[in-house]
C-alpha cells in the first residue's frame, strides 16, 4: 500500500524567498487556500492514516486535510524541515551571493551539505528517513505532510535515479512515496 508525501502550503517565507528552516512559520492566505485544495485533493485516496511535521505549516496544511477526511494528525518531530542554522530567516538570493558554495550544496543537493549552525542533508534524510520506516509499518494509505527539502532527501534516497534534490516540489504537491519493492525494481 501507498505512502504519499505532501509539502505545506504556502507561507510569507516561501513567497519572499527567505529561509524558514525549522521556525513555525504559518501558512499565509494563499496557503490556507491550498491546503483546503489538498484536502479535496487527497479525498479519494482512501487514506487510513494522516501523519505531519509538527511545524505550523505542515501542522496547518495537515489539519485542513484532516478537518476534510475526518482522520486524526499524528505528528512527528522527524519530519522537520531542515535546520538552516545561520541561515534562517535570510533570503535565499543572499546565500547565492554571499556562499557561492554552500549555495551549490545546498541546491545540489551534497549529502554532506549542511547549514553553518544546522544539520547536514544526511542528518535530515537519517531522521526523516527513519520516519517514514514507522510510518510503512503502520496503517496505509497514508498521506505525510512535510516539507520541500524533507521530501527530496526521501524520494532522492529511495529513488535516486529518478529524482534528485535539487527537483522542485512546489507547495501543496503530492507525490507519490515508492515503497521499497519499488525503488528496488520489484
């Protein structure tokens, strides 16, 4: 059975280009508006569980579907964003110009890449990854809301010759987690 991954809707931060990391930061209107759009989205799926960061976009974007669905959010810290560290609350334009080289990690991708004062890519995919190990376990379907980054690491660890990093997820997308059997050719 199926695992979807689902990103927030949108926030300010997103709108301005700006580092949100692991900070709660709310949906803004257009985000409330897209996350009453995933519920109906999301509605046919046949959902048996509903997990979320714990993060107030994810959180927010979480309880609309919920709300829709009738199934209760179970959060897990796991599912954070990345720690930007020195970063959060910096325009992304700024790190381009003022890290040329943490700006290509960061966008390729590295593994090893990691926000002065935050975690490393291989920290996040470790807890994320390990997150979604539980949630296999449980009941599916199951759609997780998260984040941008929290969702590339997965699908680029479990699936990496067909997606990368640096792929861009767009806010209140849903796609489709392959299970192990899957990502192995099976």
């Amino acid at each position: 059975m199926t695992i979807y991954l689902a990103r927030h809707g949108q926030t300010a931060y997103n709108a301005a280009g700006r580092f949100q990391g692991q900070q709660d930061i709310p949906l803004d209107e257009v985000g409330l508006v897209q996350a009453k759009e995933l519920a109906v989205k999301v509605a046919d799926l046949g959902l048996a569980a509903l997990w979320s960061s714990p993060l107030a976009r994810a959180r927010q974007t979480a309880e609309a579907v919920s709300a829709h669905i009738g199934l209760p959010v179970r959060f897990d810290d796991r599912l954070k964003e990345t720690d930007t560290g020195i970063w959060t609350d910096r325009l992304v334009k700024d790190f381009a110009t003022q890290n040329p080289d943490g700006y290509q990690g960061w966008i390729s991708g590295t593994i090893d890449f990691g926000f002065e004062g935050g975690e490393t890519f291989a920290e996040q995919s470790d807890r994320v990854m390990a997150a979604l190990a539980e949630i296999e376990q449980g009941p599916r379907p199951a759609l997780v809301v998260c984040h941008g980054m929290s969702m590339r690491l997965a699908l680029a660890r479990r699936a990496a010759d067909r997606f990368t990093t640096s792929t861009g997820i767009p806010n209140a997308a849903v796609v489709e987690f392959p299970s192990a059997d899957q990502a192995a050719g099976g």
